[in-house]
C-alpha cells in the first residue's frame, strides 16, 4: 500500500507533532528535589548588602489558606534562556576610572566583573563616536571622508579601550560587549551637527553601514570582541546632545538595504543585530514595522528598549515589552540602557534610587527580556563628566578629588540579580499572592534555583515560598529585595 503525497504529509506532521509533545512533556514533569534555601538580602536601615540572611529547609506543606502570603515557585514551565546582566563603559566612565588611583581601579573591577567577589557583570556596552557622556563630540574620521579612509580609533586608546580590556580580563573573558551609535559625523546628515537631532543623508547610508564594520574589525583587531550592536540609539529622540532621527521605516530600510547586507558581507553577519534601543512607549510600533518585513527581520537578533519616557512613578509599560514577546517569540528582548537623571548629591543615598531597578528588572524579566544592561557604570561626583550638562546617577561614583567610591543601593539591587543568575539560566514561573511583593525565578544550568523577592512597601511581610507541595518561612523586610537560592 502506497501513501499518497498529502498523506505522506500528514503522516510525517504527526509524527513530528507527537515528537514535539513528547519531547516538551518529559521536560515538564522533569522533577527537582528542593530540600533547602540560602537567602542573601539588601534592606534600607540595616548593614544587609547582598548579605547572607537565612539558612532554610524545606518541609512539607498543605494547601496554604487564603490569609497567608505564598510565593509559588513551578520549575516545571521554562521560558526564555538568560543571557546576562551588565553596565555601559562610556568615555564618561572611561575618564573617571583613570582618575582613581591603582588600589581603586582594581576593587571597581573586582566589584563590577568578578563572579565571586564581586557582582559578576558579563555584558558591556560602549559607544561609537562620541554621546553626551564624553568630554567633547568626536568621530573616527575627516570631514567629508565618505571612503572612511582616514578611520582610526586613536581617540580611544586613551581612556576607553584600556578600561574595557581590564574589564574584560576581570570577567574572565565572559564580557558580551555591544557597540551602538549616538549619532553619524556632522557632514553625513541633514542638519551638519552631531547634536540636536537630524537625519542621516540618503546618500550616506552606504557610508555609514561601512563606519559600523570599520568599528568593529578596528576593535576586533585588539582583542576586543564585538558580541552585538545597535543600529541607533534612542532614534526617535532629537536631544541637545548626539542624536540622529530615524522614524521606523527608516530604520527597517536602512537595516534591510544597507546595514544587515553589508554586515554579511563581510563576515559580521553573526554579530547581534539591536533594533529600536529606545523606550518602552513605542517599542511595539517599532518592532512591528521591522520584523513584519521578512527582508529586514532576517538580519535582527532582536529589540532593545531603555525606560525615561515610560517612568511615572511606578507604572512603566512592561505590558509593551510582552506584547513584543507574545508577537515575535523567535526574536530577543534586551533591555539595554536606564539610569536615574538630574544628579544631585544629596540624592545619592535615597532608597528609591536601587527599587526602581528591582522594579523594572524584575517586570522586565517577567514579561520576556534575555539580557539587561544598567548605564553608566561609573561617573564621578558630579554626575559626569558630560560634554552638555545631562548629569546623571549611576550605581557607583568615584569623588576624583579624594579618590573614593561610592556604592549606592542601586549597585546591590542589580547585585542580587547579576551575582546569582547564571548565563543559560531558564526562567521558570514563580508568583506571589500579594501585590506588595514582586518575585522573578530562574533554574541555573548546574540545578538550583534562584527566586528574587522584592518589597517596596514600608512593612515586613512574613511569608511561605512553596515549591512542590513543600515550602520554608521568610520575611521580606520593609524597602529590601532578597534573592532565595533553592537546591537539594
């Protein structure tokens, strides 16, 4: 007996298709045997950074009662595989860092890359050309050079390469740094300025393609691998500072007809390709018009997304980020830039500064997002340098003049993410009952698993995590975040 073709078809979809569900449901009732929990908190108005709380096991437990506050951990449903945490290593930073002295450049970099003694960033972010947190606009060429002839990255063997290849060597060589543009040179867009906006030239777009692979082979050729790039920061933002306005269209254009090909091209194809780079508002518009264009599609890895324009108090649109997820599953989500603006000093120990990062890390990761990437890593005590006046916050600061640093709370919140999840974790459903506590989980490649809690209430709330019909008693302190390390 012969199948015809349409059941030869059907006959190879089932079998697939029974594959598939096979496949899938020995992962899900793949079981793990949770017998205890380590908890490393930071809370406000205690010495808790990242320290060491609480040593539990678990017990078994019977359906909770409805007055209780459960936070539910099922490994069992996996999602999106973690990729890392980091920070932007900008001229701002770069200048900073040489101004401290030896012993204070080495604990920075303990602090930020080493995985055991410090926070354990694996992903980095610099600048082509210059951005408002260097001393002055630059590029890598002459004027009007459309043949990139005269491209040389001189300008930043002073500060920034140094600094990157130190942080580099401190992560032991797990550094996945990305490259993202703030604005061509002056003469390749409309308005002959780097700042305040502009559009890049027609005629130009050639060029500028070529400027992104003359960047990356330059750095490339000093031992500086480029894991990713963006093809524009903050596109649809005409600032005081570096800026250049590309609409959606533009950008899906300028990815398909000239960017994605000439990556390729030249054997660039396999770097990660960033659309967007900008805020949560319109990153779903953005992401339609891109990768509903199978040409465009094609060269992204995925959408990045920053957080200033979505910030009013604590709703920001995390609903945006999942509904690019829901829509473009095969992509990736990478939040790549967010810090507090408008520096003061006297803010530098306010609380709310490190829960906003708990908060849109936590919602981030929840609603799909791979990799998230802080900004400045270091800025000194004024908030700069920066060549136009945006002062800003960043996790750490360095008094130049005393050669000092500064920890804020933000370092330790991203620390309870950064230090424990590990590249290649899958994250897994976890939830709580109440809205006062926000929670994330992750499975770590060797097992364990990592729940992160976070109260911005002014309260402790004692409650029971449950995994499995078994479950421990904690506490979340009043204004602190925790992260549970679940094993056997």
């Amino acid at each position: 007996m012969y199948l015809t073709s349409n059941k030869i078809k059907s006959s190879l979809s089932l079998s697939l298709f029974i594959l598939l569900i096979t496949g899938c449901a020995q992962k899900k009732t793949e079981k793990i045997d949770i017998k205890k929990a380590t908890v490393f908190t930071t809370a406000e108005s205690t010495n808790y950074r990242i320290s060491k709380t609480e040593n539990l096991k678990f017990e078994p437990s019977a359906q909770p009662l409805e007055r209780e506050v459960i936070i539910l951990v099922d490994p069992k449903h996996q999602f999106q595989s973690f990729i890392g945490i980091g920070g932007a290593i900008t001229d701002a930073s770069a200048e900073t860092f040489a101004k401290l002295p030896k012993v204070k450049q080495q604990e920075l970099l303990t602090a930020y890359f080493d995985a055991d003694k410090g926070i354990g960033y694996t992903i980095g972010r610099t600048n082509i050309n210059s951005c408002d947190f260097s001393s002055g606009s630059y590029t890598y060429v002459n004027d009007n050079d459309s043949t990139l002839a005269s491209f040389d990255i001189k300008h930043d063997e002073a500060f920034k390469i140094p600094f990157i290849k130190k942080a580099m060597a401190a992560a032991d060589n797990k550094l996945n740094l990305f490259v993202s543009p703030w604005s061509p040179p002056a003469w390749m867009k409309t308005n002959k300025s780097m700042l305040n906006g502009g559009k890049l030239l027609p005629r130009f777009r050639q060029a500028w393609a070529n400027y992104y692979v003359k960047f990356i082979n330059a750095y490339e050729s000093i031992k500086i691998p480029v894991w990713g790039l963006s093809v524009q920061n903050e596109p649809m933002a005409k600032q005081t500072w570096e800026s250049c306005v590309f609409t959606a269209e533009d950008e899906r254009d300028f990815i398909k007809n000239y960017l994605g090909p000439t990556l390729k091209k030249n054997n660039l194809g396999n770097k990660k390709l960033i659309a967007w780079d900008h805020n949560r508002d319109l990153i779903y518009q953005r992401a339609s018009v891109i990768l509903n264009d199978e040409e465009a599609a094609k060269y992204v890895w995925g959408i990045g997304f920053h957080w200033y324009e979505t910030w009013t108090g604590s709703k920001m649109q995390f609903n945006n980020v999942k509904k690019v997820h829901e829509a473009f599953p095969d992509k990736h989500l990478i939040f790549t830039e967010g810090c507090k603006e408008k520096f003061n000093l006297d803010s530098i120990n306010n609380w709310s500064l490190g829960e906003k990062y708990g908060h849109s890390m936590i919602n981030d990761f929840n609603d799909g997002t791979e990799a998230w990437t802080d900004w400045n890593i270091l800025l000194d005590e004024n908030g700069g340098p920066n060549h136009v006046g945006n002062f800003c916050f960043a996790p750490v600061h360095a008094n130049t003049q005393t050669g000092q640093l500064i920890y804020t709370n933000a370092y330790y919140y991203i620390g309870q993410f950064s230090k424990f999840i590990k590249a290649g974790a899958k994250r897994i459903i976890s939830t709580a009952n109440r809205d006062d506590l926000e929670v994330t989980s992750f499975l770590n490649p060797d097992g364990k698993i990592i729940t992160i809690v976070l109260n911005t209430t002014g309260k402790t709330i004692p409650f029971k995590l449950m995994i499995d019909a078994k479950a421990v008693k904690s506490k979340s302190l009043a204004h602190s975040i925790s992260t549970f390390i679940l094993e056997s």
